[in-house]
C-alpha cells in the first residue's frame, strides 16, 4: 500500500464522496485507512465508569484504501503515487507535478 499515516486524502465514492481529511490509521490486512472526520457513525453506548451516563458517541469507522486518492501537497491536485529510486533512496512521487509527496517526514 502505497498511503501513508499524515497523508491528506480525498474520499472518492459513498457518501462522504469529496471530504479531504488525514489518514490517522492504516488496516493493512483489511487495505482499509481510517480519515479523520469521515464516514462517522454514531454508537449507542451502555453506562460504564468512563460514560457514567450512557449516551450516542460518534466514532470513525475505516473505508476502503480503494475509495481514496492521495492530494498532492505541491499542486493541490489527487493524484496517484508513484515510487522513484534516488541513489539508494525510495521516494513516493506525485504522478501529476513529479514532486515528491514527503520530504524527511518518515522516523
């Protein structure tokens, strides 16, 4: 899987269809990410000590990593990734500008 956690996506079917939010978690063996702010659905909630009182909670559930495209930080365009070799280096690269998508943000 080519996303990344921090990368901005665009969601590009159902119904949150051309929301943009971050990935905050990647489900490698699903190929599913979950974005911050999207595909919310609400979750009813039995009294417990950290919810003394019950309630409905919203929580984020993952979409398929197949209903995402990744926007470019360079050209504000969705675009594919690619991957070029610089040196001994990998680099994720925008297919649309060439530019690549991080610079030194990985640990």
């Amino acid at each position: 899987m080519k996303l990344r956690v921090g990368d901005l996506v665009e969601v590009m079917t159902g119904k949150d269809r051309g929301k943009r939010g971050k990935i905050e978690h990647l489900f490698l063996k699903e190929s599913s990410v979950a974005v911050e702010k999207v595909n919310r659905f609400k979750k009813h909630l039995k009294p417990t000590r950290r919810y003394p009182q019950g309630g409905i909670v919203e929580v984020s559930r993952p979409l398929p990593a197949s209903n995402v495209m990744v926007v470019c930080p360079h050209c504000s365009k969705l675009t594919r990734v690619g991957i070029t070799i610089a040196g001994d280096k990998k680099m994720r690269t925008c297919k649309k500008c060439g530019k690549a998508l991080e610079e030194g943000k990985r640990k």
